[in-house]
C-alpha cells in the first residue's frame, strides 16, 4: 500500500534499510484505515480541529493505481491519464476524511498539509476549512517565502495562518530553539498580512512539555494577543498585483517544475522596494490594482487577454518581462508594448543600457545573467534603456577573464520599452534578481514601476530590509499600517537567523487618503501620533520603533 514511482522504488527514501517516512498510498484500503483513526480521534477526544499532514495529490505506479487505471480503459504510460488519476485519488481522500469529521463534528477545522499552499489551484485549497501557511524561515523556507503565500492567500475568501516554528533549523530537531526576537518578528510578518499565528512544536515521546519551549513562544504570543484587536477581519490595500507564474502554469495545464525563481525574485523586489502588492492567479479580479505585473514567463492565454484588455481598458497598465506578455505558442506579443517579438537572444548574459539614471549608481552597461528577447520598435513605442550584446559567450575558444565577455558598447535594440499597454522589459528579471540580487536590476524596475503607477499609495523611508503593509479593518473604518524591521544573517549551512533587533528612529510616512482622517495613533499602545493631511495624502512620521510597529488610520469627521 505504499506510493510507489516508476521503477517500483519507494518514495521520500531510496529503501527499506534507510531511516526515513514511507509514504502510503490512499488509492489503496489504507484510506479507510486513516478515516477509522480520525472517527476514533474526533469521537474520543475533544480536539480543537483536525491537521492531517503529509498529503497532496502523489505521483504513484502502486499495484492499486495500475489496476485502476487499466479499470478506466487507460494505460498507466499515458501520464495525463495517471494525472488525472492521482488527482482524482487526492481528492476522494480529502472527502473521505472530511467527512468522517464533520459526521461526529460539524464545522470541526479541518487542514490537509502539503507543505505549500499551490498558487492557481484554488480547487486544492478548498478542501480545507482554512490555510495554514507552512514557511519555517530557518527551515529552508526563507524570510521572503511567507510573503509570497499570503499575499496569495489573503484574497481565496478562506481563514488562513502562518505556520512557522520555535526550531533553530525545522521539523524534528528536539533541543534547538531560535532567538526569541525571531518568533517576534515572525508572528509579527503574519499580522501584518492578515493572517492568524501558528507556532511549531513536536512533544517529547515522554508526552511532558518543555517549559523552555513554552516560554519561547510566549515572547511572541504576549505581544500578538495585545495586537489582536488590530488584526481581524482585514482586506489588503493594494495598488499592484503580481501574477504568479506557478499559478499561470496551472491554469495553462502545465504544472512548473523545479524552483519557482520569477514569483520569488518578484515578490523580493516588490518588499524591498515598498509596494503594496498582492499575488494573484488567473481567476483574480483585476479592478482593485493600478498596475499587473507579468513576470518573466506568462503566455497570455484568450481568456487571459480579455481580462486584461478590460483592464487596461479602465485605465491600469501592464509591466512585462522576459517573454511574457507573449501569446501561447510565441507566435507575437497579446498587448501593445510598441515592440515586435523577434525571438529569444542568442547572448547570456548581456547587458541593459539605461536612458535613465538609477538612483545607486547613476548610468552604465548592466549586466543581466538570465536569458533575454530581441525585440524591434513599433512606432508607438518610447525606448527608455538598449540592449547591449557582449563580444561573444564564453565557450571553449571564446572566453574572457573569470566570468563573462564584456559588453560591444554598442546598442542591439531595445532593451525597454514604453507602450500603449505599459512597459515591457527584455530580461527575465525576476528570475535574475532571485539568483544575482542585483541592485541595478532591482532599480530598473522599481524605475518602470513608478513610471506606471503615478502616484504610489504608500511612501515611506524605511530601509530595504524593512517590510510594510496597510491592511483595511472596514468594520472599524480605519487602516492599519504596519512597518516591521529585522536583519537576518547566515549562520552556519542555510539557516537565517534573526538574533539582534535594532530600533528605528523617524520613520516618515505618507499615504494617500481621500477620506478625512479623525486620528493617528500608534497601536497597541494607543498613543497619539501628530498628522497632516493635505491634497490627499496623510503623513505622519513614527520617532522610535522596535521590530514591529502598528499605526492606526481612523477615518471619520
């Protein structure tokens, strides 16, 4: 009854003689084993909601699977019948096992974990009666994955929370603990995106509680139940939405493979750069945002066209990169950025020459790693920066120094462009900025960006490492601003550690706010904050901060 791949090899690890989880598969009776235990769990104890982990749907060959698919009429070579199979099978679970809950308690929580909550899949989520959001920042996850998530989760209409965990590494490291300043600013990044906290822990098999562990997360938990208040039953204020590649992957019947490097890079320059942004998939109303971002890789489907040519219709703009913005099958770009596709450069990397200053480093060649289009200009169409090609790629008899062959010098095209529709820009960028963190590539488009929206909801000065959001509580008629601050470094292999929390001393903010502000005030603390508003715009400025700071916008005479 175990998952098994195509060469009958067990999943998770090689054989039976290494330790490790052997993964059952649930299109066998062991379904209905683990649906007798949870009837058993649910009837016999007074459980607060049931979370069921390990699970999603699973590549499987099994004898159970062969049988079935043969059952079918299929054949378990033909792979989109198998998908479609395993699919069936994960979701035949999930209804098997919320339905022996729900039999014994009606509207007990119910949560089936994958470790990722799969952008553009909403039919996955729905499964459960809310999201926990799985990112142990130390863990492998990093500091910019939970962002990702619930900017994504926030607009799914599901109760949703951060899952981090009080582990110096991840799961199963008994005896490690992180600083109590990271659980902190942890809890704290999931107020400040909507979410509910949630802190992992795994009880020693003595079933006795480690007081440590307990005071560690009550660090956090003390400064998350005075925030509370502030917290509930909140909507994103955005003026940008990302459109995740992972999710338009999905929606084209292609699943990505490997690390989604567009969505991360994108998400990274969006929170160094100070953006109100959401992440959305295909299915997202457009209307809420200014400006759409397509990174990278997004083929324009026909349904995905007209949402945009809606869009851009009411007045928003687009920014592109790399071959987004292309139709399905590369045959020509879906929108009018003033260029015309002529196919992906034979040069990688090459360079970007801008007609603009960046604010860092004023002007120069800057070069992008990650693979670029050539593109020719339509009248219509405003070049703000040229591509540049260097002499030749490093191969076997072409190479230069240590790395990569500098640029000719001389303009091969544009490299960015301003059109109709928005900006399109000739680089995977995102990609780039994922792997490189390269400060021009994160000015070039913070540059484009500004271009398009005008006018940004938010400014602040908080440094790059700062993360801020406003969230709406429409019930009270306020905003929450929320400005967070910590550094982590790396410690030993992959691992970041947040350990020293450094204040934050006049941190000026100005926000746009058509409707009268009655008060200012900084929460929990309830102090009161002096403020302008004029044209427009609030502005305030916050004297002294630590980790995580709520301002609160009271609208009202």
């Amino acid at each position: 009854m175990l998952i098994r791949d195509q060469q009958e090899q067990i999943s998770w690890v090689s054989d039976f003689m290494t330790p490790g989880y052997h993964q059952f598969c649930m299109n066998t009776p062991y379904a209905d084993i683990l649906a007798a235990q949870v009837r058993e769990v649910v009837t016999n104890y007074k459980a607060d909601g049931i979370f069921l982990d390990i699970v999603g749907v699973r590549e499987c060959y099994c004898q159970h699977c062969i049988a079935e698919i043969r059952r079918r009429g299929s054949d378990p070579r033909n792979r989109d019948d198998m998908k479609s199979m395993w699919e069936d099978t994960y979701f035949r679970y999930a209804q098997k096992m919320n339905n022996a809950v729900h039999a014994i308690r009606p509207g007990l929580p119910v949560f089936h974990n994958s470790s990722h909550v799969d952008r553009g899949r909403r039919d996955l989520a729905q499964v459960n009666t809310h999201l926990e959001l799985e990112s142990l920042p130390t863990g492998g996850w990093g500091y910019d994955h939970f962002p990702l998530s619930a900017r994504y989760a926030q607009n799914l209409g599901l109760d949703y929370l951060g899952m981090t965990g009080k582990f110096h590494t991840s799961w199963g490291e008994f005896g490690g603990f992180k600083h109590p300043n990271a659980l902190r600013y942890e809890t704290a990044l999931s107020l400040a995106n909507g979410a509910r906290c949630s802190i992992g822990d795994q009880l020693h098999p003595t079933g006795i509680m480690d007081l440590a562990t307990y005071s560690l997360i009550g660090e956090a938990y003390k400064e998350v139940e005075a925030k509370e208040g502030w917290c509930r039953d909140t909507t994103a204020v955005c003026d940008v939405a990302l459109l995740s590649v992972e999710a338009a992957y999905h929606a084209s019947g292609s699943p990505p493979t490997g690390h989604n490097h567009a969505d991360t890079g994108a998400v990274r320059i969006l929170l160094e750069g100070h953006y109100l942004f959401d992440v959305i998939d295909a299915e997202a109303d457009l209307a809420p945002y200014k400006v759409i971002i397509l990174p990278d890789d997004i083929a324009i489907t026909g349904t995905l066209q007209t949402k945009l040519k809606s869009f851009l219709t009411e007045g928003g703009k687009v920014l592109a990169t790399g071959r987004s913005g292309l139709k399905q099958g590369g045959t020509g770009f879906a929108l009018d950025f003033g260029v015309q596709w002529q196919g992906a450069s034979e040069f990688k990397p090459s360079y970007f020459k801008p007609s603009f200053e960046i604010p860092s480093l004023r002007s120069s060649s800057f070069v992008i790693y990650t693979e670029s289009q050539d593109v020719s200009l339509n009248p219509n169409g405003t070049v703000t920066g040229s591509k540049e090609n260097p002499y030749f790629n490093r191969a076997l008899f072409t190479f230069c120094s240590h790395q990569h062959t500098p640029s000719e010098l001389q303009a091969a095209g544009p490299g960015m462009v301003e059109g109709p529709d928005g900006i399109y820009l000739a680089w995977n960028v995102f990609e780039d900025y994922a792997l490189k963190g390269s400060l021009p590539v994160k000015e070039i488009v913070m540059h484009a960006l500004d271009r398009l929206l005008g006018q940004k909801t938010l400014f602040t000065n908080l440094p790059s490492q700062g993360v801020t959001t406003l969230q709406a509580q429409k019930g009270h008629n306020r905003w929450i601003h929320h400005v967070l601050y910590a550094s982590p470094v790396r410690r030993g292999k992959n691992v970041e550690v947040i350990e020293d929390l450094l204040p934050l001393i006049d941190t000026r903010v100005s926000i746009a706010a058509a409707e009268p502000v009655r008060e200012v005030y900084l929460a929990p603390q309830r102090i009161a904050l002096p403020f302008q508003q004029e044209n427009g715009t609030v502005s305030y400025e916050i004297p002294t901060w630590v980790c995580h700071q709520m301002v609160v916008i009271q609208f009202g005479e």
